[in-house]
C-alpha cells in the first residue's frame, strides 16, 4: 500500500461538509418535524373520534326516547323529532315502516332488512344521497322490545300480537355527519398551513440558539489556531458564563500553562546539556589544535592525561542525562500512572523547606538493603579528605535497590567531599518523630554533613534543579554539572523516601529518610525474588 489518499472520482462534485451547526439544526427540524406530524395525527384521530362518538350518543339518545314511546305503544304521527338532519324510522323485522319523523322516508328503510339486527344496537354509515341528506349519514338501531304496535288503518294484515315473528320494532335513527366532517376538515387545513410555517419557524430560533451556544467554542478555536500559528505562551478566551465551555476553556488554558511550563524547562534542560557539553569538547579540541601547532615539541603524555580528565568529565555528564532521561520516562510510564493514585489518608510529599520527595514512583525496588554496610562500602571510596561513619547501633534494613542507593549515597559523599574543608561525617541511625527522640517514625535516617561553607536556605530547593549549581561551584575544577541533587531527589523519591537539606553549624547537613523495613531480611528475601525488576534505569 502506497502513502497517497484515495482520490475523489472527478465526476461527482465534493459535497460541502456540514457543520457542527448545521447538523444540531437539521436533526432538530427533523425532530421536531416529527413530532408534529405525528401530534397532528394524532390530534385529528382524537378529534374525529370524539365527534363521532358525540353524534352517536346524541342519536342513541333520540332513538332510546323513540323506542319507549314504542314501547308504551304511544307512538305519534309523525315522530316528535327536531327537523333538519336528522331521520327517524320505526320498521318491523319485515322492513316495514311503522312510523317515521316528518321528513323520513315512510317506505324504504334506512337500512336494507338484512343489515338490521332486531336484537342489538348497532351503528352504521349510509351515503346521504339514500336519505336526502348531505354527506355521509350515521344510523344506529336500538330494538323495541314488549311492544305490540297496530298497523295503520285499512292494514290487511291486522294487527302483529308481540309474540309473532314480526311483532318486535326497532327504531332507526339517522343523523348527517356533514358538518362534523366539515370541522375535522377545518382543523386538517390549518395544520396543514401551519405546519410549514411553524417548523420554519422553530428551524430559524434554532439555527441562531446554536449558533449562539457555539460562538464561545469558535472562539476558543480561533485562540487555539492564533497559538498554533504563534510562537506558542498564548492563552484561549474564557467566556463570562459558568458552564460546560467555560470550564472547558479553564481546563485548556491550565494545560496550556503546563505544557508552556514544559517546554520552558525542556529549553532550558537542552541549552544547559548543550553548554556543558561544549565546554570538554571545545577544551579537547583546543588541547589538541595546541599540540598540533607545537607539533615535536608537545607533551603528548600531559595532552593524553588532560584529554582523558575532559572524557572522563564528558562520560559522566553523559550518563547522568541519560540516568535522568530514563528516570522521567518511567515517571510518565504506566507505574507512576499507578502509583499516582495514593491511598486516602496517606502523607503527601513534604516540598519546602529544603524538602524534596515522596512521590510513589517505586517501581525497581527489590530487595532488602542494609544501610550502615553500605554507607561503609561507599565511604571507603573516598580517602582524601577522611570520611567517618558512625553506624547505627542496630540493623538498619530497607527496600531498594542496591545501585540506585549506592549512587545516592557517592553523590552525596562527592558533593559534601568537594565542598568540606577538613571532614565529612555519615550517620545512620533511626528517624526521630515530632514526639521525641525515642518515637520511632518507621524510617531510617542517613545524614552526611560537611564543615563547608553551606546552602543558603533560600537556594535549598533551588539546588535540587537540573544543571543548578551556586556562585562558588562554577569554577571548572569543581567537577559538577549541576546534576547530582537532581538525580539523588529522583532516586529517594522511587524508594518513597524523603531528601532535606539543613544547617550543620557550620556547614551542610543532608539528611535523607528511607522506609524501614520491619519485618527480617530472611522473611522479606522471600518476597523480594518473587518481584520483577522493572526499572528502566537497571
């Protein structure tokens, strides 16, 4: 597969994409278009059924009072019944008519025989041109029963007793629908007129509502693409309302904050890492630019002595970005995500003060450590000036790793060597409590001190910055790039411990607290085997 997009075909013209805008409005007009059609049914089906049923029971009314007077064999002639639309017949089950109102047809039914059920009452439609009414004709039957009704004068046929087979009645009633279906008519065209124009309308009111509820969310676009287009620091309006946009804008412009933050301590890093750099390469290159213009006459045992004392220098600086480089890679990796949800109620790290740490980013440690054999073995690397160590009276036991507390450890002695006058002590011994000397905190205390010439407290946290060295350690013989706080802050805070700087009075006192372990190394060895080592630094 190649990298190119598919082609549009060159026939079809490209459709114009529909906004966010035009989508909400379109799928609103279509709901609501369909609500009203079907509110619209609906209501003429009501109506119409309601009419209907008002026709019905006012004729079964009529016919019910026609029916006793039947009945009663009180039956006038004509029926007493208001004229207009409405017919009245009283037929036999032989279909002839025994009285009818004043304007029904004394001869012919409203009903053929065979539709008329002598025992029910029933409802039918009839076309009005059969009675002489317009429109549509609604008839109901309600029988007569217990009554024996003469035939007129004259009859050949006497008069039916009413048990005879013909003697039971049934009364018609007939009542014209036209002016009920001219009312649903009525109600049908206006729906019909203002539909169109109610759905335009609500179209429009919702086309601007949109628009308006969208107006900050194309604000915030066009501040995005000002930034993008920009040199970047910029940030996106925020709207007046308190809403869903706003806190959107306010979340944004935090994550502009950060990532602004960002970037200004990646220039930083990158100009920092660069400069130190280029200092051992461009005193390499002028070693060596000097022996050659000298050519027989160089000391070529003092150039290789100062060349190797410059790689040496660049080695280390080279391995220290790359600890750190991989230090903040497994903080932004899946075990800081984990540890980042701390358990409710735990301590959160002390920054301040000349406190760095805490931070749950252990993801190496893996087995048990003892401090006071350590610091021992650490401190016997460091001959000039003499280093002494006052071991804890105890076992002083934690989990961590091996090398990543070593390298704590000679970072520290390094620093407080370079920087001592005559001496540098180490201590271990158990943490002391805000409740006395005698409460143990569950951690063990590693301080190095020094009689130099200290950290001002303001520049305590400061110290712990990458590539941040004070006044009196820029000079090139003190050795230090600035990274050596800065990689003991990170490697304390994966064990869960905690780094202080404090006055020694004279000096510098570094004091670092690791959790202890309490149970015995023989039962945590057993546990320790079973765990991955993960850490990408190893």
């Amino acid at each position: 597969m190649t990298g190119r997009p598919a082609r549009r075909p060159t026939g079809r013209p490209a459709r114009p994409a529909r906004g966010l805008r035009g989508r909400l409005t379109a799928l609103t007009v279509l709901g609501l278009t369909v609500g009203l059609a079907v509110g619209g049914v609906v209501l003429l089906g009501a109506l119409d059924h309601t009419v209907q049923r008002n026709v019905d029971d006012e004729a079964f009314r009529t016919a019910d009072a026609v029916a006793l007077l039947a009945a009663e064999d009180a039956l006038p002639d004509p029926l007493p019944v208001a004229a207009g639309q409405v017919r009245v017949q009283v037929v036999d089950v032989r279909g002839r008519v025994r009285a009818a109102s004043i304007d029904a047809d004394r001869l012919v039914p409203m009903l053929p025989v065979d539709r008329i059920d002598h025992t029910s009452r029933q409802r039918a439609f009839v076309r009005g041109e059969r009675l002489g009414l317009p429109g549509p004709v609604r008839v109901v039957t309600v029988p007569v029963t217990g009554s024996a009704v003469p035939l007129p004068a004259g009859s050949p046929d006497g008069p039916l007793p009413v048990d005879s087979p013909d003697g039971p009645l049934t009364v018609l009633v007939g009542k014209s629908m036209a002016d009920v279906t001219h009312s649903v008519d009525v109600v049908r065209s206006v729906l019909l007129v203002s539909f169109p124009l109610l759905v335009a309308l609500l179209g429009a009111v919702t086309w601007r509502v949109v628009g308006a509820t969208l107006r900050p969310v194309e604000a915030l676009r066009s501040g995005a693409e000002e930034i993008t287009g920009g040199s970047g620091g910029g940030r996106l309006p925020v709207p007046g309302s308190h809403d869903e946009i706003h806190r959107l804008a306010v979340t944004l412009n935090d994550m502009l904050d950060r990532v602004e933050a960002s970037r200004a301590r990646q220039r930083a890093f990158l100009a920092d890492a660069a400069h130190e750099l280029r200092s051992p390469l461009t005193n390499m290159r002028t070693e060596l630019e000097v022996a050659g213009r000298l050519g027989e006459r160089t000391d070529w045992p003092a150039v290789a002595r100062d060349l190797l004392v410059d790689t040496e220098r660049l080695s280390r600086l080279v391995d220290d970005l790359l600890l750190l480089a991989r230090l903040d890679e497994a903080a932004a990796g899946p075990s800081a995500a984990a540890g980042s949800a701390m358990p409710a109620g735990s301590a959160a790290p002390a920054v301040g003060s000349g406190t760095v740490g805490g931070g749950r980013l252990r993801a190496r440690p893996t087995g048990p450590v003892e401090l006071t054999s350590l610091v021992q073995a650490v401190a016997a690397r460091f001959p000039t000036p003499p280093v002494r160590v006052e071991p804890a009276p105890g076992p002083t036991w934690t989990v961590g790793d091996d090398d990543q507390l070593r390298r704590v450890l000679t970072n520290l002695l390094d620093n407080a060597a370079r920087h001592c006058r005559d001496a540098v002590v180490v201590a271990v011994t158990a943490a002391e409590s805000d409740a006395g000397p005698s409460a143990a905190t569950g951690e063990h205390l590693v301080t190095v001190t020094d009689d130099g010439p200290g950290i001002p407290a303001a520049d305590r946290d400061r110290v712990f910055d990458r590539f941040t060295r004070l006044d009196d350690a820029r000079a090139r013989d003190a050795g230090g790039a600035g990274l050596g706080l800065a990689i003991v802050r990170e490697l304390v805070r994966r064990h869960d411990g905690t780094v202080r700087l404090a006055d020694a009075d004279p000096g510098l006192r570094v004091e670092v607290r690791l959790p202890a372990l309490t149970a015995g190394p023989d039962q945590e060895t057993g546990a320790a085997d079973q765990r991955v080592r993960t850490d990408p630094t190893g």
